[in-house]
C-alpha cells in the first residue's frame, strides 16, 4: 500500500516528490520491501544490533538475483534496463524477504563483539 500511494506521486506539483515517485517505479520492487523491512525491524535496536541485521541483509541482496542483475543494468551494460527476477512489489513472498535478514555463515556473527 505505501509504495502503491507513493509511486501514485509521479505526477505530483511538488517535483521533488514527482521524481523520488518515479525513481521509486522503476527500481527494484524487492528494495522496496526490504527497506521497509529494515526500518521496522531496526526501530527499537541499538546501533550494533543494526550493523549485524544489513551485514546479513547485505551478504543476502548479493546471493539473490536482482543484485547483479541492477550492475548490469545500471554500471555494466548501462542500458537502464534491469529485468528484475521478481518485476513486482506483489510478486515478493514473505519468505523471499525473509530470506534476506537470515545468517548465511556458521557459527558466531562476524560482528559479534561490537
């Protein structure tokens, strides 16, 4: 619903919004929910507790497909247009996202002793 009433924006008067609203179409949908993801979860962590959730958010996004997909798109073959493997927001099960905030290594955080 957020990313629904925010991308309605495109056409708003104030052009800030106008173009945050169009930047946000066209990126990728699985960002989206995992930005929302990130500031719920993070809301009432502390600051190392954040450090370890995107270390595991980020070693997640470069397993996945849309990551490498937007380098190609966007720094590789700089044709602007990624074919992101889940090309809507709707299309993202909740175990996909979920997937992105698991620990993909053995035994103790990296980040442990923060």
């Amino acid at each position: 619903a957020a990313w629904q009433a925010l991308t309605s924006l495109k056409e708003d008067e104030d052009a800030v919004m106008a173009r945050a609203a169009k930047t946000l179409a066209k990126g990728c949908p699985m960002t989206v929910h995992l930005v929302w993801q990130q500031i719920a979860r993070a809301r009432h962590l502390s600051l190392a507790d954040v450090f370890r959730m995107e270390y595991a958010m980020s070693l997640n996004c470069c397993r996945h497909p849309d990551f490498p997909e937007g380098v190609r798109a966007l720094l590789i073959d700089k044709d602007n247009t990624p074919h992101w493997h889940w090309p809507a927001v709707a299309d993202i099960t909740s175990a996909v996202i979920e997937s992105h905030f698991s620990p993909s290594w053995d035994g103790a955080h990296p980040l442990a002793d923060l």
